[in-house]
C-alpha cells in the first residue's frame, strides 16, 4: 500500500496583492481561540484574562492588543477572540493554560481565514462592501466589528491608520478573497 | 432599515434575522392545568396589530444577540431597542 504524508495548507497562503500602493497579503500562522466567559463568573474571568495578557478584557466592539503581540477581540457580551501568531496546532492548550479555567476555551484557527489590508487606500477599497461606517472618527485603531461584506460574514479589527485585518469562514475562502480583490481592484 | 443595537450602535436591518412577537419570550408553564390551552395560544394566536409591535430580532451577523424591537408597522418608525436578555431578567427569569 503506498504511503501518504498529508501536508497542512492554509486556504489562502501566499496571497499578496498590490494595487495603487495598497496591499492585501494573508498573515500566516494565525491563531485564533474563542473565549467564552461563564454566566455569573464574567468577573473572575475579566480578572484572569488581565492576569494573563496584561491588558484588560476590551468593550463589545473594542480590541487590545497584549504585550506578547495578542489581540483580544470582544465580540459580544459574553464572547471573545484571541487573535496570535502560532504555528503548531495547540493554540486553544495554550490559552486555556494561560486562562486557568476561568472561561471557557474553543479552537477556531481553522474556520476562519484572515486577510490584512493596508495602505493609502485601504478604507476607500472597504466602503462599496463594508456597512460599518469606518470614517476615522467613528472606527477608532482597535475598533472591531462583526458585520458582513458581500453577503459572507466577517470580522473587521482597524490595526492602524491605514490598516484592517479581515476575518472571514474559511470555507469560502475564495470567494471572500475574490470580493476583497475586485473591490480593491475597482479603486483604481 | 437601521437598527440601533444598544451595546453596538447603528446596523443595517440586512445583518438581523426578523423572528416574530416579542410575546414569544414568555413560554407558559408546561406543568400548568391549563397548559394545552396556553401553548395553543403561545404557538399560533398573535395580535397582528396595524402600529406600535414589540418583535424579536436576531444579531445573526453580528454579535448573536437577541432584540426585542419596537417598531411602528405602518411606518416602520423603531422607538426602542433593548436587549433581549435585560427584557427576560426585568421579568423575573433567573438567566
């Protein structure tokens, strides 16, 4: 029987695109695990994660971004992302270590697929697909939204002045870069 | 349409999923004498009412959260927003 060894690929890497100075490249080896804080126990829970990252856990629709590089997304009341580079497939031991039981753990790095876009006009590449307003005075640096954007439902950070991590299912990947692509094309 | 969530401010109506009667948060008691009766009338009478309809919203494409919306059918006019939850604890549910 022949031997098979099966390589791990991320759906979208080595994607780079520019156009007109603005940029869309796939981060690699990003992690994401889903925090989810106890009913009754947020307290000890908000109290753990500032324990563990040294930034307190962020306003629904807010990020914060740790020392060691994490970003800690709140995406509902009750519901966070944190968002770090690791290669190896054991992102969700390492947090819930970190953590100390205090919230409940999930895995999420392989259903979602992230896309960074950064560059002069990256808000002006957003604003024919994203219904958030991201007027700079409205969508402040960490600001994060969920939202959807060409009927696929996505996850906006603001990461700089002129720099957004999108966050999409990865499996519709293609059709997720295909919108990101076209509506940065369409800038020009 | 624009939703003003109240923890994430204005959305547009195309991330919510609309559910129906706001009325659908108070499931009778199932232990109830009259209980038939009351899951009859929880599962199919409504109001149907021309203005003010207090209705059950879902964040689908956002936070997952539940609304309970106020809203003017005859001129879609939304007066109130809350979050479901508060709506169920103000009634005395536990959680």
């Amino acid at each position: 029987m022949p031997e098979y060894t099966l390589t791990s690929a991320a759906p979208l890497a080595g994607t780079d695109i520019s156009v007109a100075g603005t940029r869309l490249m796939a981060p690699a080896d990003l992690a994401i695990v889903s925090v989810a804080l106890p009913l009754g126990e947020e307290k000890p829970a908000g109290k753990a994660i500032r324990a563990a990252y040294g930034v307190a856990l962020p306003e629904v629709g807010k990020s914060s971004l740790a020392k060691d590089d994490s970003r800690l997304v709140r995406l509902g009341s009750d519901l966070a992302f944190v968002i770090f580079v690791h290669p190896t497939p054991d992102a969700e031991r390492v947090v819930a270590a970190r953590l100390k039981g205090a919230a409940y753990t999930t895995d999420q790095t392989d259903v979602w697929v992230a896309l960074d876009l950064s560059g002069p006009s990256a808000r002006r590449a957003l604003e024919r697909i994203c219904p958030i307003d991201l007027h700079p005075d409205v969508f402040a640096i960490g600001d994060s939204a969920r939202t959807m954007m060409e009927h696929l439902g996505t996850l906006i950070i603001r990461t700089g002045d002129d720099s957004y991590r999108l966050l999409s299912g990865s499996s519709s990947a293609g059709s997720f870069l295909h919108a990101i692509e076209t509506s940065l094309a369409n800038i020009t | 349409m624009i939703i003003n969530h109240p923890l994430l401010g204005p959305r547009d109506a195309a991330e919510f999923v609309y559910l129906g009667d706001a009325s659908l948060i108070e499931r009778p008691d199932w232990q109830a004498d009259d209980a038939a009766e009351a899951f009859h009338a929880y599962g199919y009478l409504r109001d149907n009412p021309a203005g003010k309809h207090a209705e059950l919203w879902y964040h689908e494409q956002g936070d997952r959260s539940w609304l309970v919306v106020t809203r003017d059918t005859t001129t879609h006019e939304i007066t109130s927003v809350e979050m479901a939850r508060d709506v169920a604890r103000a009634k005395g549910r536990s959680k």
